[in-house]
C-alpha cells in the first residue's frame, strides 16, 4: 500500500477502508497478506495527491471503531444515530405544523390575511427549501377550510327554558260517588314573582280594530228601536248590524250614552271622589257587586303584597246595600270593608238588580279607563288565588286577551234557554223572543262541526280580560244583547262572539268550570224572597234584513210556546231523593235549606 493507494476512495470502486479491514483481519488470521492490484484511476485524478489532515483523523477514529468493535455492532451503531437524525427531523417539521395552525386561526376578529402572508414571505425566504415548500403548501391548502369557517353563520340561539307548567297534565276526578255535582280540579299556577314578572309590557295587538269610541247623546228618541233603554241609547237594529261589520274605526253604543262622563249624570252616577280614585288605577282592577243587598260581601284569601300594593279591589254596591253595610258596622269613613274599596251607585239604570249588575260586570273598561287588566267576579264568590296568578294563567300563558269558563254542564243555547225557563230564572216568553230572534239570524244548536269552539254557554260569574279595542267591543256588544233582550247573558254570549270571530280572527279562551272553582269559592245569594225579575214586554222584533217601514205593520204573534208545569220539568231533570225518616232529621242540619217561591233548581247566574 502506498499513499496514492490511501487517498483513492470511489462510489463505484469500493471504500479503501472496507480493503485495510479485511487485510488486518487476515494477518491476525496468520494469513499473508495477498494484494490485488487497483483498477486504474478515473480520468483527470492526481495520483500523487496527499489526503486531507481531517480524512486522516476521521479515518483513524473509524479505524480504532471498527478494531474494538464488531461489525455488528457497528451497524447497530450507525442504525442508532440514522434514527435520531429521522427523529430530530421530524420533531422540527411538527414544529412548524404547530407554527402554521397558529398563524392561520383567526383570532379576535382580525383578517388572517394581513398577518399570514408577510410572515409565509419571511419563512419562505429564510428557511431550508424542503421546509419552505412544505409550508407553503399546507397553508395553500388549508385556507379554504379556513375561510370556510369564517363564512359559515353563528350558531342559532338556544332554545327558550321550559315553562315549567308545560308537562302538567289534569288528574281524572276523584271516583265519590257521594258527590256528584261540580268541583273543583288542580291547576298549576307560577310563583307571584315568576308570574308579574311574564306581565306584558306592550298591549296585547287588536286584530282589525285600533280605534274605538263611544256614543253619546243627550236628547234620545226610542224611535223604532226594538227593546234598548234610555241608558243603553235605544241603538237601531240597523246600528246592531253596522256594530257587527269591524273596522279599523269604530263609534258604538255602549252605556253612559247620556253625560259627559260614565258615572257623571248618565245613570248609574258616581261620585266625584271615586271617579277621581278610579282614574288613578293603572294596571289590575279586580271588580265586584251587590245590589239590592242580595249578597254577603266575600274577602279575598291568598293576596301577595305586590298584589295588595298595586291591585285596585273595588265593590259596587247601591244604597239600600250601603245602609244595610253600616248598620252592621262594616263600612267606615274610609269606605273600606277589608280589601275592598266600597264605591256606592247612585241612580241606577234599571229595576232589576241583576241587570244592573251587568253594568259594571260589562263595563269595567269604560269606568276604568286607564287599567290594562281586570278580573270581574260575582258577588257570592270568593276569591282565592292571587290576582297575577290568574291573569298568568288564563291570559298571558295562552296569548289571550279574553277569558271565561265555560258550564259545567251545558254547551247548547237552546238548552240553556230552557233550563232558565225550568228554573224561572226570567219572564218565559221573553227568553222565546230571544231565542227565536237569534234563530232568524242563523244560531244553530252546538255540535261538534263547531270546533275548535268547545262551548256555546259561558258560566259568566268570572270574567278574565285585557283592556285593548278587540275585547272592550265585544263587551260592549254583549252589553247591548243585554239591554235589549234578558239580563241572562249566557244566552247572547255565543251570538256575539260568533259574529266578531267570522270578521277577525279574535276569539275567547273558555276554560274549564271546574278551572274556574280552583280560585273562586261558590257561595249562595241571601235568603230573601224576592219577586220575579221584570221582563220585557213580549213584543217581536222586526226583521233583521228588512228595517220596519215608515207605517209598521203590526207585529206578529209571538210564537206558541208549549205549558209545561215547572214541577214536571224538576221532576224530569233531577233525579228523586227519597224523604229522610222523621227521626232522622235535624233542625240544625246544614242540608236543612229555606225553599224560596220558584225554587233555583240549576244556579247559573
């Protein structure tokens, strides 16, 4: 071996460190050493080149590797630092990965492109190509699906939390065969706090009609009205039928058509200081009556503070009730009787109480002109349940604007028309004028093909309502059936919210009776003898399409009307109840009961 031998090292040649190898392994097998000449050198290679100091040294540390080691061992060696050069490689590369999903979120609202693209410029031209390129095209591929992101709209809103009422459902009754009769069932009310907190803002809309105002007129004519008073303004039937056609604006009768102001010289007058208290009521007016000291005033139970606070609790009597009231040293200075604010009715419309009645039960939103709510009940009920309980549940949870139970027991007018003859509730014929009146217009008995309407007769002792244009011309209108027909408003109810419904899309939320006897307790009238109510005379009304000439023709005879005894119809509808032996009754007894003249065998005032 000489030194041009020694600096000789080609790919194609072989390694001059493999040949020193195998010649000192065969010395050490005491072999000679038997040399094999060289191929020639490539051409333009210098023979007599010396080798590099650092070949040197880098050949004698191999030299003394491989003489300590196997060649095994060797390989392993070199697999080892192969796999850490791989490894270092690749923790660099993932690096930059994380480097570039950094770079390419959006963050904080900012464009990514104002900030991506000079630094991709600065990687580009100070890192190694492979790198660079790598880089590049993942961020080239990959800010479509960033731009994607971007562009794909926000999440919807979560869903509105649960009513937490939504999942109750009404027992059945309780099977007590004792009592058969009507009762009351569970109803699930929202906490005080929860329920004045879901108290409307805004006015619940008033489909077609926005505008509404009222008669008035001092020097009144009956004309050829038929039925009406001077209170109601003896409205025309042809100002009945324009009433029923709803517009944007409208003018109707609707009481205190004489005066300037309802309760000031219009018939039922009140005075100066309960107007003045009655205007200053803004928000809830629970109302109540008694006239001709028919009732016992009931307290309400169960009023929260905010309710006592900021409901207006006001009952109308008139005077004979009034003295009856401070006889008894009920009634002070302060015109209180517990919650009750005591307003005394001077002048009343009508000689029957029960139709005086309807004035304020009808009426509420003309004498309280600035209230949003009211809850009307009758004079024997007493009330139990919060007053924003009530309104929460029967108003605002059903999006309502008016609310009214139905009866427990009877759907059909017809029905309910002869029950009230049964019972003597009002003068016979004039129910049949009533009735056969409403016939002529089209009033059908109720079926089925009526729903969703699941009732043509209210139970009207409660009366749940907003004050907006919709729900104060249905009062209005129902009032004016009252005035003109019977005080029995069950019967023109359905008449008037059928002819307001077939224009708007408005309707009644009628409840459940027994809906209704959760928050009412049911008393019972007074026991005195009292006459029949006054009827009106049995007179039938014109046509309905054909307005009466200027020379009437005289009206026809009422229609027949079939004589049924009274005991006959009892006997029919209520089963007999065998007499108690002598032994066993008592005076005492809470069944004991004093029989009034015309006994009230259904109670459906």
């Amino acid at each position: 071996m000489n030194g041009g031998s020694l600096g000789m090292r080609s790919g194609s040649y072989g390694s001059l460190l493999q040949n020193q190898i195998q010649q000192q392994q065969q010395l050490q097998n005491g072999g000679a050493v038997q040399t094999t000449p060289l191929p020639p050198p490539p051409p333009g290679y210098v023979i007599g080149r010396k080798p590099t100091k650092m070949f040197k040294e880098k050949e004698s540390f191999l030299y003394w590797i491989c003489k300590f080691a196997g060649r095994k061992k060797v390989g392993m060696l070199l697999l080892c630092i192969i796999s850490a050069a791989v490894f270092l490689w690749v923790l660099y590369v993932g690096k930059g990965d994380a480097r570039e999903v950094v770079v390419g979120r959006p963050a904080f609202g900012y464009d990514e492109s104002s900030y991506r693209e000079p630094l991709d410029e600065y990687r580009m031209k100070n890192s190694s190509p492979v790198i660079s390129e790598s880089v590049a095209y993942r961020l080239k591929n990959s800010s479509p699906v960033i731009s994607e992101s971007v562009a794909q709209p926000p999440p919807p809103p979560p869903p509105p939390p649960r009513h937490p009422c939504e999942g109750f459902v009404l027992p059945p009754p309780p099977a007590d065969k004792k009592r058969t009769g009507p009762r009351p069932c569970p109803v699930c009310y929202l906490p005080v706090e929860e329920a004045v907190a879901l108290m409307l803002k805004d006015p619940s809309p008033s489909p077609v009609l926005n505008n509404l105002t009222y008669v008035y007129e001092e020097n009144l004519t009956k004309g050829d009205s038929f039925g009406g008073s001077e209170f109601g303004g003896y409205p025309s039937l042809e100002q009945r039928a324009n009433s029923y056609d709803i517009r944007e604006s409208m003018t109707v009768h609707c009481g205190f058509v004489r005066g300037t102001k309802p309760g000031r010289q219009t018939g039922f007058n009140l005075d100066d200081s309960d107007l003045f208290e009655m205007e200053q009521c803004h928000g809830v007016v629970v109302a109540s009556a008694i006239f001709a000291n028919y009732d016992a005033i009931q307290q309400p139970k169960n009023i929260s503070d905010a309710a006592k606070e900021n409901v207006c609790f006001y009952m109308f009597v008139d005077e004979e009730t009034e003295t009856y009231l401070k006889k008894s040293d009920d009634l002070d200075n302060s015109k209180r009787v517990g919650l009750w604010r005591i307003v005394v009715v001077h002048n009343l419309p009508y000689n029957d109480a029960r139709r005086n009645g309807k004035v304020p039960k009808l009426l509420l939103h003309r004498m309280f002109p600035n209230a949003r709510y009211s809850l009307w009940i009758d004079g024997k009920l007493e009330l139990v349940v919060d007053p924003y309980q009530i309104l929460e549940r029967f108003l605002w949870r059903k999006n309502a604007s008016f609310a009214i139970s139905r009866h427990y027991r009877r759907f059909d007018v017809f029905k309910e028309a002869e029950a009230n003859k049964a019972a003597a509730k009002y003068d016979n014929a004039s129910i049949d004028i009533q009735i056969e009146f409403y016939k002529s217009e089209g009033l059908t008995p109720y079926s089925e093909a009526k729903l969703p309407i699941t009732s043509d007769v209210p139970e009207g002792c409660v009366i749940v309502r907003e004050h907006i244009p919709i729900s104060n011309l249905f009062t209005c209108l129902w009032f004016n059936e009252v005035d003109r027909f019977t005080s029995r408003d069950q019967l023109s109810f359905s008449t008037v919210r059928d002819k307001i419904r077939a224009k708007t899309n408005w309707t009644v939320n009628m409840f459940l009776d027994c809906e209704r006897r959760n928050f009412v307790v049911q008393g019972y009238h007074k026991d005195v003898v009292r006459p029949p109510p006054v009827g009106l005379a049995v007179k039938s009304p014109p046509s309905v399409n054909k307005l009466p000439e200027s020379q009437p023709q005289p009206p026809p005879p009422p229609p027949p009307v079939t004589e049924i005894s009274t005991a006959s119809v009892l006997n029919s509808q209520i089963p007999r109840v065998p007499a108690k032996r002598s032994r066993d009754r008592r005076s005492g007894s809470r069944r004991h009961r004093k029989v009034v003249v015309g006994a009230k065998a259904i109670d459906s005032s």
